[in-house]
C-alpha cells in the first residue's frame, strides 16, 4: 500500500481521531486491487485500538474491509478459516470483551456474510452480547443510560442478526446452545424494561430450535475446498474422468457411482415431510423445554407465550 499507516497511527495516538480525509485516503489505497492483505487488516485495527472518537466514516470503513479480509482473505471464499477466526478474536478482544460498538458490528456482519465460520466465533459473538444484557456494560449500550437485567432494541436486533446467521452452527436456524442462551437472558431480564422486540425473539428462536428443519445445511469449508480445487483444475477432463471410472468395475465403483453412470438417480428427498417430521417437538426435546420451564418453579409469561406458540401446530 502506497499510504503510510505507521505515520498514521501516530497521529491517531496524538489525537484520538480519524479525519474524514484519512478514511477517504485508507479506502482509496486498501480497494483499488479487490483485496484486503493480512497486514492491511491487522494495521486497520490497530489504528482502531488508538481512535477514542470513532466516527460513523471510519466504522464503516473497519467493518468492510477488515470484513472482506475475514471472508473472503483465504481459499475457499466464504468460508472463515479456524486460524482466521482466532486472529481477528484475539485481535478485538479486550480482557475478555470488546471495547466498542464498531468491533461487535464488525464480528455480526463477518457472520452474517461468512457462508461457513468457526462455531467458536458464534459463540464468543453471542458471549459479548449475553454478557452486557446481564451485566448492562458493554458496547452495544454505547452512547446509551447502562441498565443491567434488561434487554434493549439494539441488543434484540444483535441477537436475532447473530442467531439466524448464515455462518455458524446452521444457516438460519437455531442450534440448543442458543435456545440455552435465550433461556439465560430470559431469566436476567424478567421484570425489566425489555423492548417490545423481545418476547418475540425468544419465542422464534427457541421455537426455531424446538421445530426447525435442517435439512437445508450448507456444505463445509473443507467440501467447498475441495469442489473448488476439481473445478479449477484444468488439467481434469469430465469426459476422461468418467470414463476411467466406467473402466475401474462395479465393486470399485460402489453402488452410488455405478448408477449415475448406467443413468440412475437417487430417490428424490420428499422435503415437506422431512420439515413436518422437524416441526414435531421430540420426546427429548420437550424433556429439555420441561426441564428449563420447571427451574424456577413458576411459568413465566415469556414461557406461557412459548408453550401457546408451539401448541398451534399441535
């Protein structure tokens, strides 16, 4: 990169901002080839650690391009790298938690358009947001009266965009580590001034979990690599591929490959039954709902609102 981001830190250093000037100036040297570098992403962050006033300029800027290094900075594109994930972790962490809105914003939006990431980044997204619900410290209150044991707008929004994200433990479902957390926050929070957003978002997410299907689950990160590397080889014919394996025999073959190439196809998946069996609550599910719903002795009115949404289908 042709701008100097030492020189530039240094200045941030002496004055705790960012000029517009200078995110104009970062955007024209860091997007001209497409691509982000590890050293580009690393010294954007470290600029970030020194700016005390962070403007809504530079916040977008961070969050785009170090985004863009996350997702799409290693082979597979899409799908966050473990060793890439612990980066930028270590990277934003500050004894255990962020220290602004910007890097929670940052961490939401790489799971958000990641098409895989680590189940450790989820988790330590949610982690961040759990953490200033309960305790009412934290960057999502940033600019805002703290008020611990409640849960506000902006966190329900976190929360859902976090939840159903396409990265993490399955696109746009809930996994049973998550429902435990909505249950965790539901009890900090009881009696509090929630936003209106929030009894809604607990009873789809835990109902999501209770009910959903996953049978839409994306490939992993190692799968995409490797139908990425067959596509890219150029030195591989189609026609010669599956004549080699017309030649190897049927027990070489398997029973799968053999009748894709005498022209049989698997039977087709009936989906609407596989989402109506989903949507039926399990034995072992409803003893996991009775057991959170029983702790307290007592039945909520988050819980009551729960238990009314699943009887519908029933």
């Amino acid at each position: 990169m042709s701008i100097n981001f030492p020189e530039l830190a240094r200045q941030a250093a002496a004055d705790g901002m960012i000029t517009a000037d200078e995110v104009l100036a970062l955007r024209r040297a860091a997007w001209p080839d497409g691509v982000i570098s590890t050293e580009e992403a690393d010294a954007i962050l470290a600029i970030n650690d020194l700016v005390s006033d962070k403007s809504r300029d530079w916040s977008d800027f961070l969050v785009e391009a170090v985004c863009e290094y996350v997702v799409n900075g290693t082979q597979p594109k899409g799908y966050i790298a473990p060793e890439t994930a612990d980066w930028l972790m270590a990277r934003i962490d500050h004894d255990g938690q962020l220290d602004s809105m910007t890097e929670l914003e940052l961490l939401v939006c790489v799971l958000e358009k990641a098409l895989g990431a680590p189940d450790a980044l989820k988790r330590y997204a949610l982690t961040q947001i759990e953490r200033a619900v309960v305790s009412g410290e934290g960057p999502t209150r940033d600019g805002g009266a703290l008020s611990a044991w409640s849960i506000t707008e902006a966190e329900c929004r976190l929360l859902r965009r976090v939840i159903f994200a396409s990265g993490g433990d399955g696109p746009a479902s809930v996994s049973q580590a998550e429902a435990e957390m909505l249950f965790r926050i539901k009890d900090a929070t009881l009696g509090g001034a929630n936003a209106p957003d929030w009894q809604r978002l607990f009873v789809q997410g835990v109902g999501n979990y209770l009910q959903g299907w996953n049978g839409a689950r994306g490939i992993t990160r190692e799968r995409a690599g490797e139908l990425e590397a067959f596509m890219n080889d150029t030195s591989v014919s189609l026609s010669g591929f599956f004549g080699r394996m017309s030649r190897t025999g049927r027990k070489e073959l398997g029973a799968a490959a053999q009748d894709l190439l005498s022209g049989g196809a698997p039977p087709a998946r009936d989906i609407d039954g596989e989402a109506r069996a989903a949507a039926a609550v399990t034995s072992s599910e409803q003893s996991w709902l009775d057991s959170r719903i029983a702790a307290d002795n007592r039945t909520d009115p988050l819980e009551q609102a729960l238990i009314a949404f699943l009887s519908e289908d029933t």
